[in-house]
C-alpha cells in the first residue's frame, strides 16, 4: 500500500538498574537453595534475620539515545 509507518526514537539519561542478589555457592540454582532461600525469605519478612543478599549495580548512569529502524 506504500504507507509508511510513524517512527520513534527513544532516549534516556540517567538510567540506573540494580538487584539484589546471592553471591557464591547460594547464587547456584539447586534444590536445596530453593528451599533454604524460601525459609531465609520468610524468617527475613517477620524479621527474624537479616537478608544475606547483596547489591549488584547494573547500569549506573546510562544515557543514550535508540534511533528508528535499530
């Protein structure tokens, strides 16, 4: 038909991502993780312990633009 379609382009500025994260042999997807992080994670919601996860940055301070058609 010819028509040709409204482009946008995207930008941003600033843009920071973080998670919060198990780091070592707690990081590994297993069975017995499942369930240890499962009970860790209710004993932390009635406060009970301390969460041992940790902050991992992913983005700090990204900017930039995305143009049409990339």
């Amino acid at each position: 038909v010819g028509l040709e379609l409204p482009t946008i382009e995207v930008r941003f500025k600033d843009i920071n991502v973080e998670a919060q994260v198990y780091v070592g042999s707690r990081a590994l997807p297993s069975l017995l993780n499942f369930f240890v992080n499962v009970i860790e994670g209710c004993l932390n919601n009635l406060q009970i312990i301390p969460s041992p996860k940790k902050q991992l940055h992913i983005l700090q301070n990204v900017s930039g633009i995305i143009k049409p058609k990339r």
